[in-house]
C-alpha cells in the first residue's frame, strides 16, 4: 500500500510486473462511505469478503479500522485470525465448507455469526452444537425470488420465503443449541430488500 508515488516508481521497487497496489485511503474512504450508510442502525458491522482479497496486510487494516470479515472456508477463518480479526467481527458464510471441526468449534463458542441458507448447514451446527454443548449465533440468509427456474447454479444458496416456516419450527425446536441472531438478503436476490415482506419478518419475530 503505498501513497504519494508514481506508479512506475513503486514497480521499479517492487521489480516485477503485474503486481497489486493498493490505496490505503482509498480503503478507509470506501470504509467509512459503507458505514456512513448503515448509520442509525444500532451497531452495524461492515465485512469484507476475504474471497475477494486474501492479502494479510489489507485484512488487518480493515480490521484497525473496524471492519469486519465473511470467510467461507477453514483457510480464510485462519487467514483472518491471523490478520488479528476478532471472532466477534467474522460471519462464516458457508459451514458446510469449513471441514475442520475444531475450528468449527471454536466459532459456534465464540460471538461469530454463522450464516444459514440450506437445511444441510442448519443440521451441521444443530449436531455439532449437541454434541459439543456450545449454542451457535446464526443469520439466515433468504433468497426471495419466486421463479427458482430462473436461478444461475451460483444462485441457488438461500432460503426461499415458502421454506423459511420449517426452518423457523427446526430453530423453536433447538433454541439450546441455536441462537438466531437475524437474517440477510443475498444480494444476488432479484426480489431484493423491497421482497422482504412483512410476513417474513413476523415470522421472525417469533423466533428472535
């Protein structure tokens, strides 16, 4: 990350082309711009997605300023512990990829969000959390397009609004061991935050 240099300097230091350059407040603007956002809404956490860049440097410059991080794998929960992300400030979007069950472990007894979008990833952390007795923080994640023929491979992670009753009664049914702590939008939903109807959220409020 580098600032106040000709482009053409910093490859002359660096000796090798491509290469990545980064602005570091560029980064703290777009931070700051996302937060700006969300103001008002109680304690937000902004995450980067270390799938989109995995370099240690800019993790643990999001992390001093305040930024959080959605992993989706063993290898980027240990890349953002060693970044020194909090565990209270990763979402772990995908359990069913994490594969290592001790460090599963220590995410379900941790403040760490586990997002949900299929009944498979749901029954995962209900039996690691019986057997472990730990209690899991979990978001479920909705996509709330009605025409699921429409949906690209890539798409089909979420739960549809028609399902998201029985994944509600199997939460009721697991309070010991679940605690939904809330729910998202995927943002390749079509429908979008304007599909998130009032129903959804009373179903929620059920439950929450």
């Amino acid at each position: 990350m580098s600032e106040g240099m000709r482009i053409s300097d910093v490859a002359n230091l660096v000796g090798k082309s491509p290469f990545y350059l980064t602005s570091k407040n560029q980064i703290e603007k777009n931070f700051n711009q996302c937060l700006s956002a969300v103001k008002g809404l109680g304690s937000p956490l902004v995450t980067h997605k270390v799938r989109a860049n995995e370099n240690p440097n800019l993790l643990r410059y999001l992390g001093e300023l305040g930024a959080g991080v959605t992993v989706c794998s063993d290898k980027e929960l240990k890349l953002a512990i060693a970044a020194g992300i909090n565990l209270d400030k990763i979402i772990l979007d995908g359990v069913c990829n994490c594969k290592e069950e001790d460090l599963l472990l220590s995410v379900m007894s941790s403040e760490t969000l586990i997002n949900v979008g299929s009944e498979l990833a749901l029954n995962r952390i209900i039996n690691v959390s019986k057997e472990t007795k730990t209690k899991a923080k979990i978001l479920l994640s909705m996509n709330l397009d009605d025409d699921v023929s429409s949906w690209k491979s890539s798409e089909r992670y979420g739960i549809k609004e028609s399902e998201l009753s029985g994944f509600l009664e199997t939460i009721q049914d697991n309070l010991d061991h679940i605690d939904l702590a809330g729910v998202q939008c995927l943002p390749h939903s079509k429908a979008g935050v304007d599909g998130f109807s009032k129903g959804i959220s009373d179903q929620m409020l059920k439950v929450v």
